[in-house]
C-alpha cells in the first residue's frame, strides 16, 4: 500500500477505533445517489469486525463462506500468517486454524476455501496449502510439485474445494501461462493437471467449485502481452473442457476472470481494468447481463452473490478521497440497491477487493496504509 509509514514503534490502536474505519458502511449512500452521501437507511447494518488479524504488518486479507460460516485468512510481511473459522452473521469465533508450520513470511492465510467438509489455507510463502476438518484438525499438507525458486509459480494464490478435492492454482507457473491441479483430500493423490495455453495468461488465479464442474479464471497479466481474459468450465472429476468464454468486446489487459462467485445457478465473473460483472449462466456459460461502474475504480475486483443480491467490490472508488474503496449491492436484475462507502477519516483501505457472502451477511476485508487487517460483517 502506498502511504506506509517506513516505521512503526509498536502496534497501535486499530486505525477504526480513531477514524471509526468503515463505520457504517451503509450510511455512505444509497441507490441513486453519490456513493458519498446517504438518502435513506438500508437493510444492510454493520454489526461486528474483527482485527487486527495477525502480527505485523498484514499483506491482505482473504475470505471464503459455505453457509453462515465465514473462513479468513490474514498474510504478513514478516510474521507467521493467521487463519480462523466465524460465525458470518454474529462473528463469533468458531475455529482458530493452527498454523501447521509457521515461519516468517510463510504467506499462511494468503488465500482460503471451504465446502461441506474441509477448510482449505494456502502458505504460499512456502508454497504449501494446509486442508483441515470444520474442527481444525490438520488433514494433510500439499506442497507445490515443481517449485520455481527464481520467479515462483504462486501455487495456492488461489484455492477451491468440493467433491472431495482440493484444488489449486499456480497462476505465475510455466512463465506465466499457469498451471492447475486438483488432489484427493482423502487419499492425497493428485487427480487432475491442466494448464493454460496463453502467455501470461495468468490461468489460476481465480477458481470456483460449482457441484461438478471447476470454474478457472485467466485474466492475464502483463496488459502489454496478456489477452483480455476468459474464463473456462471443466469437469471436476474429468478435468474435461466444458465451455470457455471472454467478455464481448473485451481488449488485452481488461482482466475478465480476475474474480469469481456463484450465486444460484449463474457465475459473476470480474473484470476490473474496465469495470465490468458480466453474469454468466453455469451450465453453458452464456452471458446473461452485464454491470459497468464508473472509470478507475476497479468495478469488479471482487464480487459476491446471495439470495436476492449480487456484491461488486470498487478498491479503488475514493468517496472520501482517502483511498477507502467501495462496495455496491445490486439486485439480480442489475438495479443499484445500496452503496457501502467507507466513513471519513479511513485511509486506503481499498473496500471491495476481498468479500465473502452467506445467508443474509455480507463481509469484507480491508487492510489499511499502516499495515493492519481486518474483516468487518453486515447483516440484514
């Protein structure tokens, strides 16, 4: 984050409890009007956050739902990373996730999934992702198959699970292109390897499991180099290509694919550079509608979906001109429900990157210029 004071004398008070960071996100505006200013209360109501998740200077912050429980993960700079299970309406502490191997800057907590069965953390530090039972018992360990200790392949920036596997993106593998693999988490047996056939493709960096089918996103890269982005479906037993498809229109560097969730049976794909959700539907992946946002704002860095809304992330909207990025709730057809913009007084917290969503909450991940990481919950 730019901004970052080069020291720090200790840990000090979370910047929320001086500048009440995101306090009322809602309050900040409404369909229909400046995302500044609110018009009228909205059903969407801040009721717990948690943070600082993690010692040190945090690097982000990942999130994950199945259900009302909420999985996050919080990456450090120089410090081992932190990962717990909550309640998603009430944030209540459910499971802290034991770092199975902590070391400095091991990356634990980059990125997480969870299903049914098991909780899913990526070290991508060390290049291993942990899975775990709902009670935090460690499962088993993966550790990444052909390390590339020069440029790195980023195995376990992004993670899936479901039908019993663990799914994995390397997304910086074979120069860039990408690599995914998907291993029994029972037996440990790797499955399914398939990688992507464009240079810089970035393949992995998004992944979904839908019941049978393994939603990849390739958003590309380097804009210069890199295509517009797709996003392909594949059987999630067979690894067989299903379907595979880009955004009409889309030109090289506009990221299509950079962020997935399911909502129903349809998949809301982001596509950040030129600010657009397109929603695909998931059995053949027709493009149903599209949002656009404003210019500049990384409209659809990240998306979420729930019963009845549809969750677009802005980082880099600036209502307050602090850097505090913006959420917006649309409904399914595409009108603007609601606008949840940081209060005055929070400083490049970049709202909307990370968000998770279950039944009736919403949540999301900020992590502000000084360092410090946190995960705030909405409910209606």
């Amino acid at each position: 984050m730019s901004g970052r004071p080069e020291a720090r004398a200790g840990r000090r008070s979370p910047p929320w409890a001086q500048h009440r960071v995101l306090a009322a996100l809602l309050a900040a505006g409404l369909a229909g009007a400046s995302p500044s200013r609110a018009v009228a209360s909205g059903p969407w109501v801040e009721g717990w956050r948690r943070g600082p998740l993690a010692p040190g200077p945090e690097h982000g912050v990942a999130l994950a739902s199945y259900g009302r429980r909420l999985v996050y993960g919080s990456s450090t700079e120089d410090e081992p990373g932190a990962a717990a299970i909550v309640d998603g309406a009430t944030g209540e502490t459910l499971v802290a996730i034991a770092n199975p191997a902590p070391g400095p800057s091991d990356g634990f907590g980059a990125a997480v999934a969870i299903d049914a069965a098991f909780v899913a953390v990526a070290a991508t530090g060390s290049g291993t992702v942990s899975v775990f039972d709902w009670s935090g018992r460690l499962l088993r360990s993966f550790a990444d198959p052909a390390p590339d200790p020069v440029a790195g392949s980023g195995f376990g920036a992004a993670l899936a699970l479901g039908r019993g596997l663990l799914v994995v993106g390397a997304p910086l593998a074979l120069g860039g292109r990408g690599l995914v693999r998907a291993w029994d988490v029972r037996s440990g047996a790797l499955v399914l390897a398939f990688a992507g056939d464009e240079p810089a493709g970035d393949f992995g960096r998004a992944l979904l499991c839908a019941g049978d089918l393994l939603l990849v996103g390739a958003p590309g890269r380097d804009p210069l180099v890199a295509p517009a982005g797709r996003v392909e479906a594949r059987g999630l037993r067979d690894g067989a290509l299903r379907w595979r498809t880009s955004a009409a229109g889309a030109r090289p560097g506009d990221r299509f694919g950079a962020a997935l969730a399911l909502r129903g049976g349809t998949v809301l794909v982001g596509a950040p550079a030129p600010g657009e959700v397109t929603t695909l539907r998931l059995r053949d992946g027709v493009a149903l509608r599209r949002l656009a946002g404003p210019a500049g704002e990384d409209f659809g860095a990240g998306v979420a979906g729930s019963a009845g809304v549809v969750f677009v992330g802005a980082p880099g909207a600036d209502p307050t001109e602090t850097d505090a990025g913006l959420v917006r709730a649309f409904s399914p057809s595409g009108a603007l429900r609601q606008a949840i913009a940081p209060a005055a007084g929070t400083y490049c917290a970049g709202a909307g990157s990370r968000l998770a969503a279950g039944p009736g909450f919403l949540a999301v991940g900020i992590v502000d210029c000084f360092g410090e990481a946190a995960v705030f919950g909405f409910s209606r």
